[in-house]
C-alpha cells in the first residue's frame, strides 16, 4: 500500500505524515510546492502544485490525503482542489481523503462553500472517498483566551475544538486502517467550551462591529458569529473512534 500526502509542510499536513510513519510500514510520498522545505528523512518527495496542475504526480498512489488548500477566494481553492482530484482519477488512485469542515453540505459558515464544492467532486468521481470534516483547532483560539483582555462576541456560544495533533493523528488512523470508504467523519473534541467559560473575568462582550472596526478581519468575524450560533457546540464521537480515546482537552495559559 502507498499513501500519499499532499500539504506536508503545512502545521496539520506534516503532523499527519509523523503520525503515519509512526503506525506503519508502508510506503509513505509527500506531495508538496517547495520540496526544500520538507525535512523528515525515509519519505519520497514529489514536487506538486494545485494550481499547476501539471506538476502533480499521484502515479502508484493507493490512498491519497489532499489536505484542503488556504487560499481565502472560494473559486481559487475549489479549482486548485478540482486539479488535484482529476490527476488523481488521471491516475488511478485507489482512495482519496479529503480534510473538510464540520457540516460542510449544511454550514452557514462561508468558508463552507469551498469544501461543500469540493466534497461534490469528489463523489462525481466515482473513486471511493473519506471526508475527514475537522471542527475548530484549540490553536486557533489560544492566543485570544490568552491575552489580558478577551474582547470577542461570542457571548455564551460553545465550541466543540480539538488539537492539530488531534486531527492529524485521527487522518493518519483513518489512512492506516481498513473500513473508512464512502465515510464521512465529523471530527470535534470530546468536550466543549465558551470563551466566558475559560476567560473568566477577563472576558468582555463586544459586537462584531466592535471587532471588525478594531481590525479584525471579516471572515474570522463569521466564525465568531457560527460560534455564538451554536454552529461548532455539538460534542461529535468520530474522532473519539478514530483515536481510541477522548481528545486532548484545550489548556489556557493567561
């Protein structure tokens, strides 16, 4: 069997090819941009690019991890996961994963829309897929419950989040395992959490407005808005399952 991983210089594609190697034997590729950069030794490195279709090599491939892309315009990052899908179907790939976003069909998140396009393509092709639909990180959120003052407009809104290491280990236990074709996986923490919960009296509820005129960029204000919906609260037991365990609880250092 030979998995390929695509994205594994980024902070949860590289997390996910440790945890890989460290649960099998198998041959293990990577496919990324700037082939320098990636450093672990006793993994093939194929030089890849989404938006140069061309440059993607999936030849020999039996499960393939495309780590979903970070460009923040949704017609660039479908189309550069569109590339990827089609040289692997160019290519015979056996399997492909997909790492998503909590309901991605039904979210009202904008950030949706692409992994919602994405998840539809590749079901178009026939090839037999896992969606690995990860919620919120822990990491996105530290630095905010952090600070001195945690001025954020939430208010009571809950979040089911989980660790990059979390996520990554939960990937690499689908990928290494039998039984995950045709799946879809909604990845959250064992536990969920508020932002008034863990701030304590440190915390202050501000508009979004308040946010937004203060500099804080507008899609990451919709997040905040799905937060104090209730979009990311609901405890999921997938990545329970995938880990054999219950995730690794946030921690705050004020």
């Amino acid at each position: 069997m030979t998995i390929l991983i695509t994205g594994a210089t980024g902070q949860l594609g590289s997390a996910v090819v440790r945890h890989v190697l460290d649960r099998t034997d198998e041959q293990v590729i990577v496919s990324v941009r700037s082939p320098e950069k990636f450093t672990l030794e006793g993994v093939e490195v194929r030089q890849g690019d989404f938006g140069k279709p061309e440059t993607l090599d999936f030849r020999g491939v039996d499960k393939l991890l495309i780590v979903s892309a970070d460009d923040f315009d949704t017609d660039v990052r479908v189309k550069q996961h569109e590339n990827a899908i089609a040289k692997a179907v160019e290519h015979g790939v056996g399997h492909i994963f997909y790492t998503s976003i909590t309901d991605a069909d039904t979210s009202s998140v904008g950030a949706a829309a692409a992994h919602k396009a994405t998840e539809s393509i590749i079901r178009a092709t026939g090839v037999p897929f896992t969606f690995l639909r990860n919620g919120m990180y822990h990491e996105n959120y530290l630095g905010a419950l952090s600070a001195d003052t945690v001025a954020i407009s939430t208010k009571d809104g809950r979040v089911a989040s989980a660790s990059r290491e979390d996520f990554a280990e939960a990937a690499a236990a689908a990928l290494t395992t039998t039984g995950h074709e045709n799946q879809t996986y909604e990845l959250t923490g064992s536990t969920s959490w508020s932002f008034p919960e863990l701030a304590g009296d440190r915390y202050r509820d501000v508009s979004d407005d308040d946010l937004i005129a203060s500099g804080v960029p507008a899609f990451l204000v919709d997040f905040f808005v799905a937060i104090r919906n209730g979009v990311f609260a609901e405890v999921r037991p997938d990545l329970e399952k995938l880990l054999g365990r219950p995730s690794t609880p946030i921690k705050v250092t004020a």
